[in-house]
C-alpha cells in the first residue's frame, strides 16, 4: 500500500439502485455494474483493519465514522492457552512496523490497555495526535479529491473539486 502512495478512508457506499432505508441492499442495474455514492455516518475500521490502514500514506476517518482498537491476543499452540499481549520478538515487530508507517507507536500501548473482548474507539482527536489519520478530512473528501496534488490539504482540493450532487 506505502509501495503505491495509497489513499485511504473509513467510510460505506450507498448504492444508487437501493432504498434509503437499506443504502447496501443487493440490487444491481442492468448491466451488472454497481453505482453509488460514498459516505461517512456509522462506518467503522477496528481490529486488524486499523493496523490495515495505518499502511497507507493519506489516511482520513470523518466524524460520524470510527476507528476501534481490542487487546492484542496471542495462542500458545504447544499448551493450548490463549495469552493476553505478544511474544516479546511479535510485539516489538508490531511496534517497529507502526512507526515505519509514520503513526505513533503508544497506538500499540492503547492497543494493550483496551478492555479484554471489547474495542476501544479511537477519538478523532487522538487518531490525528497519533498520526493514525493523516489530515482532519472525510472520506467523501477523499474521493471529491481524487485529482488533488501530492502537497495540498483534501478538505481544500475536495472543495474545489467538489462534485455536484446526483438529481
């Protein structure tokens, strides 16, 4: 993902042959293609998914979605146990790989310090201390951005490039 400078967000697709009650029901326009529009509210990435996404360069999660983090976990196959945390040689491998992606390696202590079987949200504001979001932006200005330049803000490039909506 780093390797091809990809983009990436938190959010869900709302098909335009579906109702508004149901935005991803499974119904398909004739010629078998699916057509929709992108949006925010009550998108979530959590588990593997954040780690998933930390690998991207432009990385943005609006305020109606969520990012969620649980307790890493590990399984002991010799004596059949299930261990809360990583092998030490894991755990530092996680850690360095966090930091290569440019996020902020205390998200593996957060990571650690979540309830056991439950996620941990975490906050814009402490995704954008982390680094784990790039910009404070959403992921419908990700795509309005599509063309932006490398150096300039998605909120301002999705501004200017902002599609109108569908009639």
């Amino acid at each position: 993902m780093r390797k091809h400078k990809l983009s990436i967000g938190v959010g869900q697709t709302r098909w335009r042959t579906c109702p508004l009650a149901n935005p991803t029901c499974a119904v398909y326009t004739p010629d078998g293609a699916r057509k929709g529009e992108v949006y925010t509210g009550g998108a979530f990435c959590s588990s593997a998914c954040t780690l998933f996404f930390a690998g991207d360069i432009n990385r943005v999660c609006g305020q109606w979605a969520w990012l969620g983090v649980h307790q890493a976990r590990s399984f002991d196959m010799s004596a059949h146990v299930e261990k809360v945390g990583l092998p030490a040689d894991l755990k530092k491998m996680v850690i360095e790989t966090i930091g290569e992606m440019g996020v902020d390696k205390s998200l593996f202590d957060i990571l650690l310090e979540a309830k056991p079987n439950q996620l941990r949200n975490v906050s814009q504001t402490e995704a954008r201390s982390l680094n784990l979001t790039t910009e404070l932006a959403t992921v419908e200005d990700l795509v309005a951005a599509r063309n932006c330049r490398g150096n300039e803000a998605l909120a301002t490039c999705a501004t200017k490039a902002r599609i109108p909506p569908r009639k």
